[in-house]
C-alpha cells in the first residue's frame, strides 16, 4: 500500500506568512502553514485571525476559491 501524499507548503497559492484580506467580512488573517485534514488527508490552510490571534482551518479549495485576497505590504 503506498502512502498518500501529504501537503507541501510549495503546493499552495498562499505561502506560510501571506497576509489575506476575507473579501466577505473584511477581516485579516496571517497564513501559517498548510496541512493535511487528518479524517481525508484533504490539503487545509491554518491560518491566524490578525484582529483576535484566534486559528483557524480551511481546506485548500475553499481557500483559493476567491474568499481571500493576498495584500501586498
């Protein structure tokens, strides 16, 4: 059986440390990592709320769907 391939932070559109605006809510986020759902395997970004330091997850499609804007500093 071979093992799936997991998340490589090179595979994302965001890489660790891209500040993204939330274009529904305005809010900002700091992307932290990419990784692996544990129950799919699914690729999932964990990002840092800018505003409240809370973390959060969300799988790599949702992410790079449109939701979210890369600012330039």
């Amino acid at each position: 059986m071979t093992k799936p391939k997991l998340a490589n932070p090179d595979d994302g559109l965001f890489k660790p440390g891209t500040k993204l605006r939330h274009l529904k809510t305005g809010g900002f986020y700091k992307v932290l990592l990419l990784a692996n759902i544990e129950a799919t395997l699914e690729p999932a970004y964990v990002y840092e709320s800018m505003q409240s330091q809370d973390f959060w997850i969300r799988p790599k499609s949702e992410m790079e769907d449109g939701r979210f804007e890369a600012l330039t500093e």
